[in-house]
C-alpha cells in the first residue's frame, strides 16, 4: 500500500480472492476449490472510500429514532417481521435524537453515514469476488456462505464512538 494512493484494504481483499480463484482455475479447472475470504468490514477502523461515503451523505439527518420507526415499519410491510410485532421501547440510557445539540446530530449522523458506507462498499466488493466465480464458470457448484456483522457493536467505543491514531 505504500506510494499507492487511493489503495484500500477491503478493494485488495477482494482483488486478492478474486486472483487467487483465477490461479486455482488455471491450475485445475475440473477441481473445486475453497476460499475463505473475509473482509474487515463492518469491524473497526471503519475506512470505506470517500465515494462510498458521500452516497449516504444526508440519509441520516433525520434522527435515529425516526429512521428506526421507519426501519421497523418497512420490515413490517416487507413481512421480515410480523404485522403484529410491537416495537420495542426506547432504552432510557440512550438520548432521544431530539434531546441532541446540533454538533452532536451533525457528528452521529456523519458516524453512521460511514458505517453504512462501509457495509455497502464491502458488500459490493464481496459482488465482485462471487461474479468472479459466475465468470469462471463454476456457479452450478458454489457453496457460497455470506456472513456480515460486526457482532454488535463495540462497547469501547462509547456512546460517541472511539478516535483512533496510527503511527
């Protein structure tokens, strides 16, 4: 990554699976292979590219508790969860998003507008590699597990995120 401007850690895994499936095919087409291939994202440091990020810019200005209503009514038209379910209550430990000053809605709106940015821009690399396998013609016998999550979130982080410093 050194003198390569613009090089990014979840475009090289993906380039890096996607190069290595190539080698397996060249070598012994007839076979199968295994790729265990596991991007970072959603996991801290959350370094999506800024393209990915400017695509949510503004998705999260209304407020969490609004956009979890909104959330949770979708997945009820959808059928994810049933028309019967009830919401949760809000846990009186978390501030309600009009209960914020504007630097703080500014700052919390900005955090998930890069987390979300993060999970899309892993999830369209994690495109890239399967259409690497359609392209090598081996989609009638993939088994393809798609895991993503960060396993909750990170209690270090606190309430208003963690700042991180590399040498």
């Amino acid at each position: 990554w050194v003198d390569k401007p613009g090089w990014n850690l979840t475009t090289a895994m993906a380039d890096d699976a996607i190069h290595y499936m190539r080698e397996l095919n060249a070598a012994a087409p007839e076979q199968p292979f295994f790729l265990y291939y596991a991007p970072g994202g959603t996991h801290s440091p959350h370094q999506p590219t800024k393209e990915w990020i400017e695509k949510f810019r503004g998705k999260f200005d209304k407020g969490w508790n609004a956009i979890r209503e909104e959330i949770f009514a979708n997945q009820k038209r959808l059928g994810v969860i049933p028309a019967s379910t009830k919401l949760t209550p809000w846990p009186d430990e978390l501030p309600k998003w009009d209960s914020l000053t504007d630097d703080q809605k500014k700052l919390y709106a900005r955090q998930a507008e890069v987390f979300a940015a993060y999970v899309a821009y892993t999830d369209h690399e994690i495109g890239r590699v399967i259409r690497e396998i359609e392209n090598l013609g081996k989609v009638e016998d993939p088994l393809v597990l798609y895991i993503v999550g960060d396993n909750g979130t990170s209690a270090e982080g606190t309430l208003t995120g963690a700042f991180y410093t590399y040498a």
